[in-house]
C-alpha cells in the first residue's frame, strides 16, 4: 500500500515535481555518497547535498554539533565540511536513478568561488543548485544574506551563469523591512525558489555542569537549529509569500519535527519543507513518518491535495 493510494501530496518546486513536500536540509548526513545514497532510498522528496566549496574542508574542530533541551534543539558549527565541488560534480548526477530531483547545495567562500562551481553543474544532469547565502560558521567570513547590495550581485551572478533553476538559501529575518528589501531583490534577480530559514547563526549554549559552552568553535557560538526556532522560520515564510512573485517558489525550514509541522509551514505559503536537525538526530526513518502523519492529517482534515490549503493560514478574529 502507498500514501499516494489515499491522496495527492505532491508538489512543485521551481517547476521540479516532487512526490514528496519533504526533503532533507542541506547540512546533516549529505556529505558523502553513502549519505546521500541513504536519502535517495528513503522517502525524503529530493536529494540535497552539503554546501560545497572549491576545494575539500574537514571543517571546524570537534565538539562542532551538540543537542541541547528537552525538545532536542541543536547548536552547530561545522566549518562547511565537504568534499569540494569537483567530487559532487561527479557524484550527484548518479543519484538521479533514484527517481526524484537532485540538488547541489553551494557555498563559495568567495563570490568568484561561487560562481565557478554555479557554472560547475551545468549539463551534469542533475535538477537545481541552491545558493547558500547564511553559512553563519566560518571565521572571518560574514553571513553574505545580512548585507544587501552582496547578495544583490552575488544572487544576479549567479543566475547568469547558471544553466540550472537557481534558488538561495536565507538567513533568519527579523525585521519585516528586510524581509520586504531582500524580497525585491530577488524578485529582480532570477531566482526560481528561495529556501528559508537557515539556522539564525550565532547563538551560544551553556552548560552549567561543566560551565563551559557545549561546542568547542568560535568561542562556542553557532547555528541554533530545531523545534525552538519554528516560529521564526514560519514568519519567515509567510512574509516571503507575501513579498516574493507568485512564480518563485518558497522551501520552508526549522524546527521541523511531526506532520503538523510541515502542515503549519504549508499553511504558510511554503511549496515543501527541509529538514535539518530532526534529522540529524533520527536518521533517514524520519521521512518516511513525517509522509505518513502529513497524510493522516491532511486526510483528516478532509483535503485532497496540498493545493486545497497551501496559503491559506487566516488572522484570527479580534475579540
Ligand atoms: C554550515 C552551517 C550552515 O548553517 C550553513 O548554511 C552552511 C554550512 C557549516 O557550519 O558547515
């Protein structure tokens, strides 16, 4: 027996279709072949691999990735670990035999960078390539979404020279005027999706036991991710829908753990969902739940498809 059976969740994402509105976030677990192998054979929507840079990083030194509290948030600073983009040049177009679309996650640490492995992918086959403008994790290296006029020529680059839908990755807004500013920009940029949010960077998690900070980088600050900060990446969606083109589509993320989760991002605005740290923490079982309990929901709440509720989230009523 299949979900499908029941009814219609499939989506489309920068013209992509997708069996599934779930996939996993570029970061946890999609480094290396038998990572991604292991994603293309579960019930994740899409393959999406680790931001890549020019050449192969081992990344920050260890502790770089700690759960903290009771709803298992997380903290991280990995330093872009991957295996340089010559290696996923190679190894992604091969798992497009799983049947759903791959995608290349990029992270230069230079625009130049950037836009030399953007036109890397080119005619590989594979289906999209997602521009990473919010690494909060690398030493010396400011998160390029927080300043305007880079993302402006870095986004405008690499459309240009991409032959593949291109989408970015954004940081946590928390003012709706920069919301409304980076909206415009990308409006006039050429961008067919926009996956929001990642993990608003530079927090920092004590532990009192031992008084020190749960990780060992920069200081012990990092990208929080996990259930405690869902409300940002669901105002985060929602107000992209509301600024974005209706022809750029929105991936949601953070904080992502149930069925009722992704519903919530859904009824925000989002096409599809990523997820990063509920993942981290479970393995690639987690997809296959998270279909099933959208489904039960969906089907409970009498809706056959995603397109009967995407957006439709109303203000409660004054009182
Ligand atoms: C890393 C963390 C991020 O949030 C990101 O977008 C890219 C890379 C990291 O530390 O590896």
């Amino acid at each position: 027996m299949d979900v499908r059976d029941f009814i219609d969740i499939s989506t489309e994402v920068a013209g992509l279709q997708l069996e599934y509105p779930v996939f996993n976030a570029s970061g946890p677990l999609c480094v290396t072949t038998q990572e991604l192998r292991a994603i293309g054979e579960s019930y994740s929507g899409a393959i999406l691999s680790k931001s890549c840079t020019l050449v192969p990083r081992s990344g920050n030194p260890e502790p770089r990735y700690k759960e903290f509290g009771d709803e298992r948030n997380s903290i991280n600073s990995m330093g872009l670990p991957n295996l340089g983009y010559r290696e996923y040049v190679e190894i992604l177009p091969a798992l497009k035999s799983y049947g759903k679309p791959v995608i290349a996650s990029v992270s230069g640490l230079t625009q130049e960078d950037s836009l030399t492995i953007v036109r890397s992918f080119n005619n590989t086959g594979i289906d999209a390539v997602e521009l990473n403008l919010s690494c909060p994790n690398v030493p010396g290296k400011p998160q390029i979404g927080y300043d305007f006029e880079a993302s402006k020529n870095l986004v405008k680059g690499a459309v240009k020279v991409s032959g593949l839908p291109l989408g970015v990755k954004l940081p946590p807004f928390f003012d709706i005027s920069h919301i409304k500013e980076m909206a415009e920009i990308l409006n006039s940029s050429g961008v067919k999706f926009v996956t929001c949010i990642n993990s608003p960077g530079n927090g920092l998690v004590v532990d009192v036991d031992t008084e020190s900070t749960l990780i060992h980088p920069r200081g012990g600050f990092g990208g929080i991710g996990g259930p405690c900060i869902k409300p940002f990446g669901l105002a985060n969606v929602r107000k992209f829908r509301e600024f974005l083109n209706p022809e750029i589509s929105i991936i949601g993320a953070g904080g992502i753990t149930s069925g009722s989760d992704i519903f919530e991002y859904l009824l925000c605005g989002a096409d599809a969902v990523q997820v990063g740290t509920h993942f981290m923490n479970n393995g690639t079982s987690v997809f296959q739940n998270l279909v099933y309990e959208l489904v039960k929901l969906i089907m409970d709440k009498g809706y056959k498809s995603i397109q009967d509720f995407k957006g439709n989230l109303r203000i409660t009523e004054a009182t």
